[in-house]
C-alpha cells in the first residue's frame, strides 16, 4: 500500500497492520460467542424434547423394579398398569 510522501516525493512502499483492542475483539480472529450461544440453545431444545421422553421410560423401568421386588418377597397379587406400548 503505497504512503504519500509529505514533501511530495514518490510514495512510500508500506504495509497496513491492524491494531484491536483485544484479541477477539476483530472478525480477523474467531469469535466464540455466537457459537456458545448455539450450543447453549441447542441444549435446552435437547433437554425440552428428551427429558419427558426418558422420564416416561425410567419411571416404568422403576415400577417394573418394585412390582420384581414384591413379587421376589411373595405377592403375587401384583397388576401393573399396562398402559405403555413399548
């Protein structure tokens, strides 16, 4: 990039360097921001959609547990409710 010369003469051959005020502060270096926002966002739509889905699941594996247990100890009279499909 050429530097115009003060007192007229030919332009002085030179280089732009780019000064910041911190490190992640210029697009020229990688900004981690934007992508601990959407980490974060897609966290929480994991968690939104799964959490009920697995709470289902082990809340039949722990009565299916329990109904085990009384039945080891000699209740036989035992029903679960069957109203899963899986």
């Amino acid at each position: 990039m050429p530097i115009p010369d003060p007192e007229g003469r030919t332009p002085i051959r030179g280089t732009l360097l780019i000064a910041a005020k911190t490190f992640y502060g210029t697009p020229l270096f990688f900004d981690y921001k934007p992508w601990l926002v959407a980490l974060g966002t897609v966290m929480a739509i994991f968690a939104l959609c799964w959490l009920p889905f697995i709470r289902g699941l082990t809340r039949s594996i722990s009565q299916i547990t329990r109904a085990t247990e009384q039945i080891s100890q000699g209740n036989f009279e035992l029903q679960l409710k069957d109203t899963r499909r899986d």
